[in-house]
C-alpha cells in the first residue's frame, strides 16, 4: 500500500492496539477472568427497561423509520431538543438544541476535536493538555500528527486507611500558547476519580486566560449515567465542550456521542459529520429520546445503574481487603466510572510484568503504563507500580480475580 502521511500514521502497531489485541488473546482462553476491559455491565433490569422501550418503538412505528431514513448531520432533531431541554432542567444550562451535536460515540468526538484544536496551525504545533495523568487511554492515539498530548502528572493526596486521591497540581501545571485544548474525563477512567468543582472552576479560569476550550469527558458522569458516588456539579460553559454518551448507560453498540458547546462549535461538528460519515447513528438517540419522555432515564440512572457500580466497587474493595493485608496496597478512593485503580508499593517488577504473570494464571487487568498520555516512554515508577481492574463482572469472578492477583503479589513483594 502506498500509504499517505495520515494512512502511515494510524497503519502503525500502537502499544494500545498491542495491548489490546493482547487482552482479546487472553480472553479467548476459557476460564480466564476479565477484570481488564471497558464494556458496561449487563445489568438484567436495564436491559429488560431497553427491551421494553424496543417493543413501544416497533408498535409505534420509531424503530423502522428511525432505521430507515438518515438523520441530519447535527443529529436527530426531536433528541436535540428533548436533550436541550432536559440539560436545561437538570443542570441548569443555559442552552438551546443549536448547542448539541451527535457523533459516533466520544471516541470518534475526541477524534474530531483534537485535531481541530491541535495539531499544526500556521507553523506553530499546538497541543492537547492533559492536567492530570492517569487519564483515558483512549485518547493517546487519536492524534493525526505525533505528539499532540503534554500532560501532568497528579498530585497524590493521602486520605488514610490505605485509600488516596489524585488532585490537579496547579502549581506545576505549564499552560502557554502551544496549548490548544486542555481535556480531562470527570469521573477519571481509569481511577475512578471525580475532579471537584473548585478544580473545574480553576482550570475554566485557565481555558479562559489562555483563550482554548475546556474539554470535559463526562462518559461516567451526572446527569447520565450517572456513575459518580458523591454530589458534584455537572460543568459547562460557552467556552466548555462537554462531551457525553449512551455508551456507559449500557448502549455501546448504539455508537452514539453527544457534544455540548456553543453554536460555532457544534455548526463545524455537524459540517464535520456531514463530510465524514453523512449523518449519526439514529437508534440510540430514539431509544434515549423516548426514556427521557417517558421520565424514565433518571430512574434507570439513579435506581439501578448507580446502586450497581457502587456495590460493585464496595465489594471489591471489601475482597482486596481481605485477600491482600498488606499497607503496601493503595487504593484510589472510587468516586465514580468502573474501575479500581490500585498502587503497589514497593514491588520487585514493574505492572507490565506483573499484568504477564496474572496473565499467564488466568486473570486479565491492565497495566498501569497505558493511562499516561503525553508522558512519553518513561511514564516513571509510580505509574509502572499500578493497575486498573474494573468491577463489572460477577462477586465469583471477581473474588477469583483477587485471589489470583493476591496470590502473585505476595511473590512480588
Ligand atoms: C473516559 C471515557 N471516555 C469515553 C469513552 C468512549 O465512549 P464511546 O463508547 O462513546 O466512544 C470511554 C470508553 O471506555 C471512556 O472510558
């Protein structure tokens, strides 16, 4: 293939993909337990609430026109306005369909608004800006040209009984003109960590100054999914760029984003999704549209989604407890997405090694190393002493898990 620069770039074998591919190898080996993906629980009272907005769609025609007929570009017109106004009355924005878009889901949005606020500009390479690292791993390729992420690495804050927290360290952070857009996901996959208003409201103060958008990914967040255990304030402004999806809702198939901002953002996002794809995906959109007409999403969100993952996270912290006594472990305190993050002190191998050792026993996790977007190879120890688990499979699988990594960390230690 005579490949293009862009054609050359994403032709490459990322370490993401690497380990991905890794991970599908891993699962396809029966008995193995995966504590290492991202998909959302299958949560049985969800689906059957899915099942029955499927049923009221057929019966009432939606499901085979929505199928049927391309969307304009921005997205379904009838969701625009439903979500305007349920963002309205829920989070007080103070906003109008003209400001939401829908995509492909977040990651295809991550794609279009990195490269759209860095990359090459007149000769000057702008940048992404990451404040806080661990953060996504799913941003770290996204970029059309190298480089594109500089980011931060945490303040760690100690909270007692073996619990921490990372804060932004505002003190350290470099913001000048080479920045472009800074990012961050509230709550954090893949710590589990929730940025409190204040920091929100510094790093708005920044975007601001520096006259860049404030990009928050709030695929776990408030008002839906609604993945976050403790009260905070949903976030936007003219100058944020909010960006959500049906995905964490237990949807990832439906491949819908939804991105609130101003007018002219959303004018270029939809001039965008005309050029690349045509139109949104429709199904998500009427499906959601219909759970939020019939005052059903924030039940589903508050009633079953959030007491899951919560549970989930409780219990699994409560079985690393009991399987792993040891003041070497440190857990980030789990404020919201699906994910425990766990630090090991002092460990004889970095996570990388360890990750292949549980591996080899049948217990898939993701090393640590992978969440440090613009850090480069040398992501630093703390980094290489960590691991992200997510909590979504069955209290079987997971004590198995934890059984397995307990048993592995003793000989590490
Ligand atoms: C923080 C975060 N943002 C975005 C996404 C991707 O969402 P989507 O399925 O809408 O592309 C994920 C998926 O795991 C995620 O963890």
């Amino acid at each position: 293939m005579n490949l293009s620069d862009f054609g050359r770039r994403f032709q490459a074998y990322s370490g993401i993909t690497h380990l991905m591919d890794d991970l599908a190898e891993g699962m396809a080996q029966p008995g193995t337990i995966m504590l290492g993906g991202g998909n959302p629980a299958t949560i049985p009272e969800v689906v059957a609430v899915f099942e029955a907005v499927l049923d009221k769609l057929r019966d009432s025609g939606k499901l085979v026109s929505t199928l049927a007929n391309y969307d304009a570009p921005q997205g379904k017109a009838s969701f625009l306005e439903t979500l305007a106004d349920f963002f309205k009355q829920q989070c007080g924005w103070n906003i109008t369909s003209r400001n939401i878009a829908l995509t492909h889901g977040s990651q295809s949005s991550f794609f279009i608004l990195f490269n759209s606020f860095a990359g090459s500009s007149r000769g000057v390479i702008k940048r992404v800006l990451i404040p806080l690292v661990p953060e996504y791993l799913g941003y770290c390729d996204v970029g059309i040209e190298a480089d594109l992420i500089t980011s931060q690495q945490a303040k760690i804050q100690q909270l007692g009984k073996g619990f921490f927290k990372y804060q932004i360290d505002f003190e350290k952070l470099q913001v000048d003109d080479s920045v472009g857009l800074i990012c961050v996901s509230r709550p954090t996959n893949p710590s589990g960590n929730v940025l409190t208003d204040d920091e929100c409201q510094q790093l708005d103060r920044i975007a601001h100054h520096h006259n860049v958008p404030l990009l928050i990914d709030n695929a776990y967040g408030t008002p839906f999914p609604n993945i976050i255990f403790d009260d905070v304030n949903p976030f936007w402004n003219e100058n944020c760029i909010v960006c959500m999806s049906l995905s964490k809702l237990g949807l990832p198939g439906a491949r819908t984003g939804i991105v609130v901002a101003n007018e002219e953002v959303i004018r270029y996002f939809s001039n965008m999704t005309a050029i690349t794809s045509l139109a949104p995906a429709g199904i998500g959109a009427e499906i959601v549209n219909q759970l939020i007409l019939d005052e059903a999403l924030l039940p589903l969100c508050h009633d079953l989604i959030r007491p899951f993952y919560k549970g989930r996270a409780e219990l699994a912290i409560a079985l690393l407890r009991q399987a792993i006594d040891d003041s070497r472990l440190h857990i980030h305190k789990p404020e919201g997405s699906m994910f425990l993050w766990l630090w090991f002190e002092g460990l004889s191998i970095d996570t990388s090694e360890l990750y292949q050792r549980l591996k080899r026993n049948g217990l898939l996790v993701v090393p640590g190393k992978y969440f440090f977007p613009g850090q480069g190879d040398d992501v630093g120890e703390h980094a290489e002493s960590c691991v992200r688990m997510n909590y979504v499979q069955s209290e079987q699988e997971l004590a198995k898990g934890i059984e397995i990594l307990a048993r592995e960390l003793k000989r590490c230690w």
